[in-house]
C-alpha cells in the first residue's frame, strides 16, 4: 500500500485510542465480579479469562464495524484477513495474571501495522506500525502514539530516559510461563542485578514498554513477546526517542525485546547476548 499521510496516522491513533478505551471499560467493570480461568495456553499457570474472550470479541466487532476492510491478528482468536493493507494487533487484556488477582498492572493494547503480505498474519520482524494506543483501565492512563507524530499520555508529550550508566539504571522485565524458560530467566535476573540500580517485573509487557517511554523505567527486556504483546508499546516507545530491537542484530520479536535508549541499550544487548538471554538451553 502506499504510504499513510499524517492525517491518516491521526485516524489510525484515534480508533485505537476508541478500541483501547471502549474494551478497557469493559474488563474493568468485569473485574467487580468474579473472574475465573476460562482456558489455558503455555502451561497451567498461562491462563485466559471468559474477559479476554469478550473483550476480543468487542475489538473484533467493533473494528468490523468502523475498518470493516482491514485485517486483524488477536491473542485470542485466529488472524483475519483484510484487504486494505492495515492490519489491527490486538491484546484484549495484556496482564491477565495480574487482572486474575486484582493487580491493577494490566491494559488493553491496541495497534494498527502494515506488512509485506496483507493476506497473512504479520511479524513484528518485517511490519511497520504506524498507531497504537495502551489503556489501563484500572487508573485511565491512556498511551498513544503515530508514525512521525511521537507519543503521548494523556495528551503529554513523552520523551524517554537520557542514558545513564547500566548501574544506575532501573531495569524492567518479564517471565515466560514453561518451567524450563523461566529458570534461565532467574539465571539471567541474577546476573543482572548486581549490574544494575534494580529490576522490576510489573507483569505486563505493554505497560513496561510505556513505561520506557515515560522514564519511569530506564531498560526493559523480555523473551517471549509475541505480536500482541508488543505492537502499541513498542511504537510508543520508538516515538518518545527510545530503541526498540532483539538480540544479534534482530528486531523485536519472540526471542528477544529490549527497549531503551540508544548509547545504553547497546550495552544491556550485548550482556544479554553474552548470557545466551535469547536462548531456554
């Protein structure tokens, strides 16, 4: 397709903000009454509430309503088609642990990406967003940003984190859910905390990428980020000045995201690339 004007971009960020917004409420009065498992995905501990499905199905039909042409790639349900060249990556609820126990770290991320093939699924390692939108329903923040036209919360500019040396950086992370993943990533956190100011594992991946692009995390990495997780946040992030990239000279992806910004996200890269980070062996 060819290349989206800025005024597309702005109509582009502000149905995502409207998804994000209009799911979000919904979990967020779902949580007042009783949430249960309704499936499981990785492991038994990697689970999916009956919320998750609703709220897909909102996107779902909404976005058939308002972008009945584009296509749209769901955690939850399979990838569908569209003719337009746009597809909508969609994280229903991005923290479902944490919305399972009454954590408030959790939100709806919703992004607009164009690919290579408008026919098939797209990949973070050959897509370009152009919108996204991360909403935490239980406070009302609101992440959002366009192609060349930066990120915001709330209407505020946001800018990254200056670099400042690893050992005073605060670093974000996250936790895979199959045994074996997770005790290489306890290895990894172990050598990484002594290197650094401190680690924090919030519990969503969207919301630590925001949260790069706000400066209240300095350095965020995690393996096993798939499409969804990462669309808006990683956008947003890229918009307030911060990098966005995997391991060895790959992007983003599955095996590896860190995010931070340029003149020490080199630095946290090539430690994870020295402590295999990218790999459960």
């Amino acid at each position: 397709m060819n290349a989206l004007s800025p005024d597309q971009v702005r109509e582009l960020v502000e149905t995502a903000r409207t998804l994000a917004q209009e799911a979000g409420e919904l979990v967020r009065e779902g949580r007042r009454r009783h949430v249960g498992v309704a499936a499981t995905k990785s492991s038994a501990q990697d689970v999916v509430t009956a919320m998750d499905l609703a709220s897909e199905a909102l996107l779902r039909r909404r976005l058939a309503e308002l972008r009945p042409d584009d296509a749209i790639l769901g955690e939850e349900e399979a990838f569908r088609p569209g003719t337009s060249g746009i597809t909508w990556v969609v994280d229903p609820i991005d923290g479902t642990v944490n919305y399972l126990y009454g954590i408030s770290a959790y939100a709806v991320s919703v992004a607009a990406v164009v690919g290579p093939d408008p026919t098939s699924a797209p990949d973070p390692a050959t897509w370009t967003a152009v919108a996204g939108c991360v909403f935490a329903p239980e406070d009302g923040r609101t992440f959002t940003a366009g192609l060349g036209l930066g990120a915001s919360l709330d209407g505020v500019r946001l800018h990254a984190n200056e670099p400042r040396p690893l050992i005073d950086s605060l670093v974000g992370t996250g936790f895979g859910y199959v045994a074996t993943r997770r005790r290489v990533q306890g290895r990894i956190v172990a050598e990484l905390l002594p290197r650094v100011r401190d680690i924090r594992r919030v519990g969503s991946a969207a919301l630590d990428l925001c949260a790069v692009a706000a400066g209240t995390l300095d350095l965020y990495y995690e393996r096993g980020l798939q499409p969804w997780d990462l669309a808006a946040g990683a956008l947003i992030a890229q918009e307030a000045g911060a990098q966005v990239t995997g391991l060895r000279g790959g992007p983003a992806q599955e095996s590896m995201t860190v995010a931070g910004p340029a003149g020490r996200i080199e630095e946290l890269r090539s430690l994870l690339e020295s402590l295999d980070a990218d790999s459960d062996g």
